[in-house]
C-alpha cells in the first residue's frame, strides 16, 4: 500500500452517525506501532497485528490510554488472517509452506 509506513497506529472513533473528526489512539503508551494491519474487537478487546515484528497486540475496548498493550504473540512471520475465539487466538502464516496458529487470549 503506498503511504504505509512503521510509524502505525490503531485509532478508534465513536460511531454517531457522522464523520470522525478525532480519533483516539488506541495504545498511545505504545508509541509508533510495527505496520499494523488487522483489527478486530471481541470480549472487550481490541486486538491488532503487527507484521513488521509478527505480532497481535491487545487493549481494552475503550483503550490502554497510559498502560502499554497486552502483547499476546511476536516474533511470527507472515502473520495474516486473524481470529478470536472463546479462549484462543486463531492467524495463518505465510512462512515455511504455511500454517493455522494459535495462542491463548
């Protein structure tokens, strides 16, 4: 995508039928965010992947606002796809041929 860049952030706006003029950043104590990519809001969580650093982070619903984001699993490469079920994280990876991963939430 062109205009993407390392410096990433997850915003949030609240839904009132109009335009969003100011979102808030979802994880500010994280600062300049590795490429985040996908978002998904499940059991009163926002949760992000990052793919510069093979990551899926987590704040609650309205925000971490001074704490840092849980971060739930890094170090993947090719992370894509992701998932929240009852009590695990669900992505597929891109590496060695491919694969369905999971993690606790």
């Amino acid at each position: 995508l062109s205009g993407w860049t390392a410096d990433g952030h997850v915003y949030r706006c609240a839904y009132a039928g109009g335009p969003c003029d100011q979102p808030e950043d979802v994880a500010p104590a994280a600062g300049a965010l590795a490429r985040p990519k996908e978002v998904l809001v499940a059991g009163g969580r926002i949760y992000w992947t990052s793919t510069d650093d093979g990551s899926i982070s987590s704040c609650p619903v309205p925000g971490c606002g001074a704490d840092p984001p849980v971060v739930h699993v890094t170090g993947r490469q090719g992370i894509s796809n992701l998932a929240v079920g009852s009590s695990c994280l669900f992505w597929t990876e891109n590496a060695g041929g491919g694969a369905v991963m999971k993690a606790p939430r």
